[in-house]
C-alpha cells in the first residue's frame, strides 16, 4: 500500500550543527507505511538521534494537499520549560513551505559554535551565518533577512528573548509569532539555531478527486453555521471571553486572517491607536492576533493594554503566557512595557504555573504534550484524539477541534478512495491514537 | 523545383503567426471600458488561506504548487495587509509594448495573454509590467500570466472569503449621458430662454441672485440686505447638499468649455505661475474690496458667466467686449481643461467654501480600485484633481471636495465601480479604535 510516496518527497534532512554538515537521506518508506507521519514519524525519528538531543521538525501527508487547513509542520523536542517530550504545531504557511522546498522531515542535531541559519530550498540544506541577527528584534531581523535571501518564503526565526537565554521565548513564524509554549525557541538558542527558512518552489500532484471531495467538506462545514466567521473572536469566544473584552477587540478588528487553506480563519489583524508612553505620543499600530491563550493570559492581566503589550511580547519573541505570570500586577503600560524589555534580558527562570496550561477540561500534562498553545475547548479524551489525528496527518489541530463534523475517515479520504485501503488506515490511525 | 517553391511557399514559420506590431489590439476609448475584464480584489475579505495559488498552479503546472502561481497573494508584515499581485489586464498593457518576441497579446474578449510557443522567457514583461504580475515559475522557468482562465477563474471560484471577484468591467455610461442632457437644458434655459436671469432673478416672492454678485453688492453699497443674502440660498443649499455640482452640471459656462474641450487639443502646458487653485480666492477678494472701493459691482461687466448668459437677443453682448472675454477664457482651453473653473472662477471660490462643509464626498480607490495599471478617472477628471501619480504608488488620493465639480465622470468611467459617491461622515477605511 504505497500510498503516501505521492505525498511525501520521501526526503529526510539531517543538520549536524556541530559539525556544521548537513545530508538529504531517504525516508525509510516502513516507517511512513507503519507511522503515517507528522509527529509520529517525527518521534520516532527523534529517537534515532536521541543521543544528540535532536529537533525534529516534519509534516504530514495531507500538509500542502487539498484537505482543509493541511498547514501543519510539527515541532518534536524534548521540552525545556515543561520536561517531556513536546511536539508543538507550526502553522501559517511553514507546512507546506516546508514539503515543497523538497524535504519533509528536518533533524537538527547538536549545537553550533556560532550563531546559525538552516535554509531549504530545492532539496538542498545551507548553514548560513546568523551572527549579525544576535539581538535583533523580530520584525528587524526578518527585514535583514529578507534583504539578504530572497528565496525565503517561510522564516521560523528566534528573538532577543532567545538569544539571552529566556526560558520564556517563544519561536516566531515571520512576524506572527506561533503556539510555542514549550521552549521550542530556547531549544533553537541552546543549539545556536537562529531560524529555519523554507522555500517551497515545488508541488505536490493532485487529483481531481481530492479538490471536489475538498469542496463536500466545505459544503459540509458550512451547512449549519453559515460562513459567517468572526475570526480570533470565534475562538475567545468558545474559550471564554468578557464581553468588554470581545467589544475592543471587534472594534479593531481591521480582517479576519487564516493559515494554509482553511476555509474558516480563527486569526485576525487588528488596528489600534495608543498614547506610546515612552515617546508620549499617539501611536497608529498594526498587530496579527494568533494566539489565542496567550491573548487572553495577557488580558486577564493587562486589560485594555494587551495590543501594545502583546505587540511588545512579539517584538522581543516572547510567549505572552510566560510573560504573564511574571508581569507586575496593577502596572502602568509604561512599567509593562519596560517590564517585558527587561525580560527578554534577563535570563530568570520563570515560575511556570500549572493554571495556565488548565484552561478547559484537557488534561493538563495532554496540554503540555502539545506545546500548550492549542485551545482546549473540547472534552479531555476527545481533545486529544482530534489533536493527535491533526498532528499525524498534518492538518491544522485548531480545525480539527473545531469542526467535529470532519471525521477521520473525511480526511483520509484524501490520501485513498479505495475502501479497504480506508479500512486499513483507519486501523492504523486507531493504533497510533492509542499508544 | 516548382513543386519545392510551392511547397516552399505553402509552409508556415512561426514567424507568419506572430501577430505583428500594427497587429496589436488597441481599441478606441470609447470601446475599451466595456472589454476590461480582470479579477477584483477585496484585502479586507482576503484571509492569506492561499487557496487562490493553490487552483492557479494546477492549471499552469498541474501540480499543487503555490509557487508556481499566477496570482501571489502577499503579507506585508508591518501593516499587516494582505495584497494580491495578479493581472489586470490593463487597457493599454505595458507588457505587450515590453515584449521583444511580440508573445502577449490582448483578445478582443479584452484578457492579456502570453503565447507560450513564443515566449523566450526574457522577463522584460515582468520589468514593464507596473503590477509585475507576469511571474516567472521557478519550476519551469516560464513566465505566467492570469488569462482569467479564459473567462472562468478558478482563483474567483475556489476563494472560500469571496475575496476575488471576477469584473467584466462595468460602465455608468448613463451618468455622462444625464449631465450632457442637464448641461443643454440649464444652458437653453439661462442663456436663450431667461437670458441674464443667473446673475438675478425676481419672480414674485421668489428672489435668486449669484452669491458673487451679491457679495460685490453688499461691498459696494455697504449694506446688508438680508433679501439679497437669502436669495442665494437655492445655490448655496444645493453645494452644501451636493459640492460643486451647479459648476458641473447647471454652470452654462463650464457647459461652454466642455463643448470647447470636445475639439481643442491640449497641446500647449499653462505656465505654473498660473496654476494656483488659490487664485480664484484672491479674484473673489480682489472683487469684493474693488467693488468697496469704487462703488460698483467691478467683477460682474466682465465675468464670463454673466457674460454669456447675457449674449442672447437684442439686448445680448455678442459683440460686445465681454464676449471677448469669453473667446480669450475659450482659447486657453489649448492648455488644460476647464482653466476659468479650476485657477480662476470667484463664483467657484465661493461655492469651494460651502463644498468644504458639505454633505458628500467622492471617494476614489475603495478596495476594487486596481490604482497602479488604470487611471481613467485621472484621465477623465476636468479639474485635474485625481493624482495619477499616487494612484501609480497605490495610494488612494483624497479627493478635494472644495475642488471637485461633482460631475461623476470618475464614477462614470471607472470600469470596476471603486468611485463612489458617499456621505461626508462614511468611512471608507477602517477606523481605528482609540485604547
């Protein structure tokens, strides 16, 4: 049953950032056959180089294809903030990006002496220099790199926070910022990795089947509900959200913004005007709203002030999670603001509180497995079923656990129209799910 | 041997079936607005999900290859927006002029499209093009281009936000047809039928008078007669309700030097020292303290409005030296349009202050706007108000209500309905909140 080479490039890269080497080997076709993908062959690849403390990034198969919301790279690391082993979705483009630059999984082994950059394009990894990024705040770093290398369609890149060893950093997809909770970006600083950049040049095939079977799904989705969407709100919204709250951030709300092919956006961007205290004037500001816990951490602390903060908390390339819990209470948004410089400074460990990772009814060590940063909002089984079935077949799990009413066997269907094949698939994602 | 001529002869190069410079499609302004087709883009719809790049590339590549698309739909990072690059299928393509194989052309079905069998790839397309919407593939390394899929967009039908809209290109053309009736009639009206009645008409109860004229009277005789300042209300009302648009549409002398436009050529530049829209203010106060000083109304012997509404019948000045006047403000038509209205008229600077507080406004580059490749309503604008240039930048230009005429010839011409008419207090970007 080979019905995953289409999908795959069948490409593993390996960097050896000791050595500063890197080399392109073929992805064992048993595994793909035993482990389907994402996160499982991700494990399983992180415990061949268990030795050398690997980062393993990799996609699924559905990552780039027609399925909905098939955005999902997954990170698996064993976690510095919370211990074990943590597998934490990176979502936007950084999925498909990363099958079509021409590898599906990445290992990154060892720690360089110097400041580095992994670039893939084409098949083909480069280990840049990234000394001159040291410090940099995010959104000045990726200018400089976008200057400097023009295929670069997908940058995961580390902050300030990471550089100085903040446990409490958070990796940043461009200017996004990203679920990270786990200490995906103090890993990425212990190894001296700056970012990974992915240009995806290439394709995947496709088949008619797929595009229609795409448009029942969306049919289906949007049956009940509308499409009417109200973005980063839909999501607060079945979190938990004060009303005062919803009403500034509706009011800013400039568009409604989604990852890869997914026809219901739970991102927005939003407009604001603020008296910057530092240069005591009236500011015209821009932020991209992704991360939804984070968000309301932040606003549970800082009230109206959690735009600029937020904005802050991405700037330096902090998880505002992390932050919350070591933010002053009752501050001035000046005193906030300096607080979050001064943390992405000071390399002090942050108490790390288990409330935080305990919203909804996900257990909270199941939470932590995942990068704490998707929205618990189902049950707690249930929650985990529906993230360990995106994290595996590369679909985006905010989605997953949104929409219930795409199943397994929905999904699969995109990899095989053949019932015994389905059948056996289904089978086989039911094994995985439960070890 | 004669056979081989024939045959010789017979055979076709593809240099026969290159379409030749004279060749190209150029269509007469008058034809081109109902051939413009090309696909709207809405940002404030758009989610970034890529779908759009996803459908392109199968029809340029067959392969689910974003790169490889015709439409690329980027993130500006800072702003957070979200903007397409994508053909318009200009009215004059600047790719078709570029083009050294003479590859692109455009179908009487008014889309732009490049011949593969003779494009070289040379990317002189992608320099000319303002838009850089021909993208080169990084597979293939041949140059695509939107041919709006023959008239059936994949792009347009697949966008799960609706941010795409595929336009045929639509045409107010009513609009133009209505104010030329307006014109002929209010001309008929105050020049042959109640001659010199603009400058004053007495029936009854009912009193109108120019509101320059009446200023210069209040000037002149040094007292305020409150008939007189009422009996310009129906002209001051109807600018406050609707800007300029007595200058546009009721002005039989604006009506003149449009029909004197329709067969002047502008080929001679006006001397800047001349173009100052401030003039007209300093004629209007140059005619009231003349008309305080000397103690008649000093403006209205010569002013060209009063002038021609007074050259009919016995008592009419056609060969007075007024008319000469009129001859004189006629012949400087050779240099830009409407020069009396736009640098000189004190009726015009008048009604400009009461536009300024007035209840609309023309709103030029909503989001259907595809500013860098079109301008007609520059082109089309008597009062020169539109910058063609910021439009070129992508910059929706401000339009001057205290200069616009409110003739609706942008609204007229713009084939993808971006001007628009609305209230003063509508917003026409997103607001931002104050925190």
């Amino acid at each position: 049953m080979k019905l995953f080479n289409n999908l795959y490039n069948m490409k593993v890269g390996i960097v050896d950032l000791s050595e500063l080497s890197s080399e392109v080997i073929s992805l064992d076709e048993q595994i793909v056959e035993e482990k389907i993908g994402g996160a499982a062959i991700n494990e399983d690849l992180f415990n061949q180089y268990k030795e050398d403390v690997p980062l393993v990034i990799g996609v699924g198969p559905l990552t780039g294809s027609f399925a909905p919301a098939s955005c999902l790279a997954v990170a698996t690391f064993l976690s510095p903030r919370f211990g074990n082993l943590c597998h934490v979705p990176l979502m936007l483009r950084t999925g498909p990006e990363m099958k079509f630059s021409g590898i599906d999984f990445l290992v990154v082994k060892g720690s360089a002496s110097l400041p580095k950059i992994v670039h893939i394009d084409k098949g083909t990894i480069r280990i840049l220099s990234a000394e001159h990024l040291i410090g940099v705040d995010i959104p000045e770093g990726l200018q400089r790199l976008k200057k400097e290398i023009m295929d670069s369609r997908s940058i995961l890149l580390t902050g300030p926070a990471a550089d100085n060893g903040i446990p409490g950093a958070s990796v940043s997809i461009g200017f996004n910022g990203s679920l990270d909770k786990a200490g995906l970006a103090f890993l990425m600083a212990s190894k001296n990795l700056k970012g990974v950049i992915f240009n995806g040049t290439g394709g995947l095939p496709f088949t008619e089947d797929n595009l229609k079977h795409n448009e029942t799904l969306e049919r289906k989705l949007f049956e009940d509900e509308g499409r009417k969407n109200e973005g980063f709100l839909t999501m607060l919204d079945k979190i938990g959200i004060k009303e005062n709250l919803k009403g500034v951030i509706k009011k800013a709300k400039w568009r409604d913004m989604a990852c890869y092919h997914c026809p219901s956006p739970c991102m927005s961007s939003v407009q604001f005007t603020w008296h910057d205290p530092r240069k005591n004037s009236r500011v015209e500001d821009n932020i991209f709203l992704s991360d939804h816990l984070g968000f309301l951490a932040l606003a549970k602390k800082s009230g109206r002030d959690v735009f600029p903060l937020s904005e802050s908390c991405r700037r330096f390339g902090l998880d505002p999670v992390a932050v919350t819990e070591r933010l002053p209470e009752n501050e001035s948004l000046l005193e906030s603001l300096k607080a979050i410089e001064k943390m992405s400074i000071t390399p002090e460990e942050p108490e790390i509180k288990n409330e935080s990772h305990q919203i909804g009814e996900a257990p909270a060590e199941m939470h932590k497995l995942f990068g704490g940063g998707i929205p618990p909002i189902l049950p707690g089984e249930l929650w985990r079923k529906r993230v360990c079935l995106s994290m595996i077949l590369g679909v985006c799990p905010i989605f997953l656990v949104r929409f219930q009413q795409i199943s397994e066997s929905d999904l699969l269907k995109f990899l095989t129209k053949n019932e015994s094949d389905l059948s056996i698939l289904e089978e086989k994602i039911r094994f995985i799910l439960e070890n | 041997m004669q056979e081989q001529t024939n045959e010789q002869n017979n055979s076709i190069t593809l240099e026969d079936l290159r379409p030749r410079p004279e060749e190209k499609k150029t269509f007469p302004d008058h034809f081109m607005p109902r051939l413009h087709p090309g696909i709207l883009f809405d940002p404030k719809k758009c989610t970034g999900c890529g779908t759009c790049e996803m459908v392109c590339s199968l029809r340029n590549v067959s392969k689910i290859a974003p790169a490889s698309a015709s439409i690329k739909v980027l993130r500006d990072e800072d702003s957070v927006k979200n903007f397409a690059i994508l053909c318009q299928h200009c009215r004059k393509p600047l790719c078709i002029e570029a083009c050294p194989t003479r590859a692109i052309e455009k179908g009487e079905d008014g889309i732009v499209r490049i011949n593969k069998l003779f494009c070289v790839a040379c990317g002189l397309c992608t320099i000319a093009c303002p838009e850089a919407a021909p993208l080169q593939d990084p597979i293939t390394g041949e140059i695509n281009k939107c041919d709006l899929c023959d008239g059936d967009p994949q792009c347009v039908k697949y966008c799960p936000s609706g941010a795409l809209i595929l336009t045929k290109g639509k045409s107010f053309r009513w609009i133009k047809g209505l104010r030329w009736f307006v014109q002929t009639i209010s001309f008929l009206l105050l020049v042959v039928v109640l001659i010199g009645t603009f400058c004053s008409l007495k029936a009854g109860a009912l009193s109108l008078s120019c509101p320059a004229g009446v200023l210069q009277n209040i000037a002149s005789s040094g007292v305020v007669v409150l008939v007189w300042v009422l009996s310009t209300f129906l002209i001051i009302g109807l600018t406050i309700l609707a800007g300029r648009f007595f200058c546009g549409w009721i002005c039989p002398f604006g009506f003149f030097l449009d029909l004197v436009d329709k067969i002047t050529p502008k080929k001679i530049g006006l001397p800047s020292f001349f173009k100052s829209r401030m003039a007209k203010y300093g004629i209007l106060i140059g005619a009231v303290g003349g008309s305080c000083a000397f103690g008649f109304q000093v403006f209205c012997p010569i002013c060209p409005i009063g002038s021609i509404c007074r050259s009919h019948g016995a008592a009419g000045t056609l060969n007075g030296a007024n008319m000469g006047i009129v001859a004189a403000l006629a012949g400087l038509e050779v240099t830009e349009r409407r020069v009396w209205c736009r640098y000189f008229c004190p009726v015009g600077a008048i009604l400009a202050l009461f536009a300024k507080i007035g209840l609309i406004k023309i709103v030029i580059g909503a989001n259907q706007c595809k500013k860098f490749s079109c301008v007609q309503c520059a082109e089309v604008c008597p009062m020169g108000i539109i910058d063609a240039n910021k439009l070129r930048e992508g910059i929706s230009p401000e339009i001057p209500m205290t200069e616009c005429i409110t003739c609706m010839r942008c609204i007229d011409r713009c084939p993808y309905g971006a001007a628009k008419i609305r209230f003063r207090w509508q917003k026409t970007i997103p607001g931002n909140i104050e925190l």
